[in-house]
C-alpha cells in the first residue's frame, strides 16, 4: 500500500513569489493533516480536512495560507506571497479515522526555502 | 509554557547501554500520547502509542504517569540504529501537539 505522498521535495523561492504544495494521503483516508517545522522549533499543527470539509484551521499562521482539497482526495497548500519566515518542513499527514487511538502517517515533507 | 516538553538532549550511548527520555505535558485533559521517531532529513514515524499506564514492545517501554502529566520512553540494548530524534506527542483532539524532540546518538 502506496504511503503518503508530498510534492515537490524541495522548492526554492524568493520572497513575494507563490508556492504550492501537493499532498496525495493514504488511498481511503478521510482525514488529512497539515503540519509545519520551522528551523529550531518543533513541529506545528496547521489545519485538518475531513474529506473536503476543513474540520480545524487554528494552526495557519495567517491569510496567506490556503489549503484546499477539492473531491477529498489530495490536497494543496498555497503560500501566497512567501515571506522569508515561511521557510521550513511542510509535512502532511493522513489517518483513516480521527480518535485518541487512531495513527496519523506522515509523508516525507517538503523542504521550502524562501530566499 | 509549551504544551509538550523534552530536554533536547543530545543523549550519547555505546552500544548495549539503556536509555531513558522523558517528556511532560500541560494539558490534564489529554488521552492518548505517542512516541515518534524521525531520521534526519526523513518525516516523523510512529515508534509506540501510549493509551493506558504503559506499553512494551521488544527493547522499547514507555510509560505514562497522567497524575504527574508524565510521559517516558526506555531504551534497552541500544543499537547503532536507534540513533535518532524521539519525538514525544500528545493527540489534542485530533492534531497532534510534538515536543522539540530528543537527539539520541548510539556509538560503537
């Protein structure tokens, strides 16, 4: 069973430009996560689909972040315009249910760099 | 203060040695707690679930004290490839709140 899969691994960008990220969860996986590492810091909680619905979207820093997952399936994380404290990890995330006891599986993140 | 708390480290180990983290958390309402391990450069993977007091799987033990909001992770008989980042989290109602992580490196 293919796991969770991000795109691209890394991307590189100036500050004012758009970014976006692609995130294709566990096939049958209703719900999907979004969550970010800064340099230094621990990893944060962006948001939370289920299916297509934004179940939980505390964690976005801000109006330059869109997350979409249009027919719940993949997902896409828009920064618009990067600045140069959006750099980091960008992780997704997917589970099949949401309960205390359920795992959420990780895909390989991708790295952002704002220049 | 944060909601979930480790020392950083950096533990280092020889081989065969036994090693403990500990992580604390804020929240008293918390259920269920986790230890994930992540390689450099590599994305977070689920090591244990801790739900009730304590949970066993080979070399690895972790243990939770909800009275003193306490979570622990040992290692017995290290191996060079447990050389990692232990990253304690807690499940807050779905999205998971991480620790900064603990650095263990195993050397021969």
């Amino acid at each position: 069973e293919a796991g969770v899969t991000q795109f691209p691994s890394h991307s590189v960008i100036e500050k004012g430009q758009t970014v976006t990220l692609r995130c294709d969860p566990i096939s049958g996986h209703d719900n999907l996560y979004w969550y970010r590492r800064v340099m230094g810091k621990e990893i944060k909680f962006l948001l939370h689909f289920v299916k297509e619905s934004k179940q939980d979207e505390s964690g976005m820093p801000n109006n330059r972040f869109l997350a979409e997952r249009t027919g719940g399936t993949y997902s896409t994380l828009k920064v618009q315009p990067a600045e140069l404290e959006d750099s980091g990890v960008y992780f997704c995330a997917s589970s099949q249910d949401v309960g205390f006891t359920d795992t959420q599986y990780f895909g390989p993140g991708t790295r952002l760099t704002v220049l | 203060r944060k909601e979930v708390e480790q020392d950083p480290g950096p533990f280092n180990v020889p081989e065969g040695a036994t090693v403990a983290f500990n992580c604390t958390y804020s929240n008293s309402a918390s259920q269920s707690f986790f230890w994930y391990r992540q390689d450099c450069r590599k994305e977070p993977k689920l090591l244990m679930s801790v739900y009730s007091s304590g949970n066993e799987d080979g070399r690895f033990t972790a243990q939770l004290n909800r009275a003193s909001q306490y979570i622990s992770l040992l290692i017995r008989d290290s191996k060079l490839s447990d050389s990692a980042t232990y990253l304690c989290v807690v499940n807050g109602y779905g999205k998971l709140i991480f620790g900064t992580g603990t650095r263990l490196q195993v050397f021969p």
